[in-house]
C-alpha cells in the first residue's frame, strides 16, 4: 500500500510540476522529493534560489530551518529531507519586494495552489504537521492574527480531511526579525521543546 501511495506521490508532483496557473509567479514549480512521513512541514512559498535547486528551504532560511531540526530532534539536513515531507502554500517563487524580501502570495495564487497541496496532504497522511510563518499557519489552522497567540501552543486541526496535531513555528527567514526578540524568542523555545517531545516526531529519530 505504501508503495502504491509513494507512486502516486511521485505522480502528483510531476504533475504538479507543469502548472503555470499564476501568471505573476516565477516557475519553475518547486516540488522537491517524493517522501512519505508522518510529519509534514509547510512552508509560504520558495524562494529565488530553490528553483534552480528543486528542494524548499535550499538556501539561508532552510539554514535556520534545519539548525532548529537538529537542535530539537538531533536529526541533520539530510535526515530531516528524507524522513520529513516538504509542502508549501504556494510552489512557485512569488517575486521580491522593493522594499525588500519575497512578496507574500496573494489570494488568488494561494487559491491556485491549494488543490496541489491538499492531494499532496490526502497522500502523505501526516500526524504532525508544522506549519511555518502567518501564512501557513492560517491556512493549517486558520488562525490570522499574531505569531505570538499560537506559537509555543500544541494544537489539534482537522486539516484536509486529516485529523493532525500542528506545532506552529515562525518562518526561518533572515528577514523576520520575531524569531529573535521576545516574546518570538521564548515562544520559539517553547516550540521547538513540544516538537523535541512529540511522539511523532520522535520516531523519526530511529534509523
């Protein structure tokens, strides 16, 4: 079953990898890997340098991302691409701010997008799911409002047709300073020592 499950997987992205759907955005699509896990990660959208990678989280933000993954769960770059799926609200790099940074994707983007991310999710069947930044987190768990009322909070959704757990973290971006002043600091803490404790994510530490 689980091998059937992994081939449709790897159909679904290479599908997925031929949407031009949003013509604001810069493809190519960023798929990454097929993997199945119990734990999903999602993050807002790849940045200029995961296209030519074909990975998210390929360059400074995946940095911090993979420097909290090994903190927490003792488990390395490599570890965490091949025993973690990767997803994210939006496959395609949105393009930069004048002022700086990678331009959120708008409604209609996130909505063009969704299809591809709920079958991925329909497939991989995660527990736990990780949600990274305001906009994965609201559209995980709906919540718009700030970082600090759910991160450092273990929370219970029906995501997708899937009952998971859901470990909020703030986006490992270099840009979003909130990781790294308080209350962001202590809430991070807070989150990554769920995420240390969390059953399913503990299995993952078993060769």
């Amino acid at each position: 079953m689980a091998d059937r499950r992994l081939e449709a997987l790897e159909a679904l992205l290479t599908q997925m990898k031929g949407c031009r759907a949003c013509p604001k955005m810069y493809p190519p699509v960023v798929v990454g890997p097929a993997v199945l896990s119990p734990v999903l990660i999602v993050g807002q959208a790849p940045g200029v340098r995961e296209g030519p990678a074909d990975k998210l989280f390929a360059w400074t933000a995946g940095k911090t991302l993979f420097r909290w993954f090994d903190g927490a769960l003792g488990l390395d770059e490599a570890a965490v691409r091949s025993r973690i799926a990767f997803a994210a609200v939006a496959r395609c790099f949105p393009g930069k701010l004048a002022k700086g940074g990678d331009r959120k994707p708008d409604t209609d983007e996130v909505l063009a997008c969704r299809p591809w991310l709920e079958a991925q999710v329909t497939l991989v069947r995660p527990r736990l799911v990780v949600p990274l930044g305001a906009l994965a987190i609201e559209q995980v768990l709906g919540h718009g409002g700030p970082l600090a009322e759910v991160v450092g909070r273990l929370h219970t959704a029906t995501w997708h047709g899937l009952d998971v757990d859901v470990i909020p973290l703030p986006h490992p971006s270099g840009v979003s300073t909130w990781p790294v002043t308080e209350p962001g600091k202590t809430l991070l803490a807070r989150a990554l020592e769920q995420l240390a404790r969390h059953p399913v994510a503990r299995s993952l530490q078993t060769p």
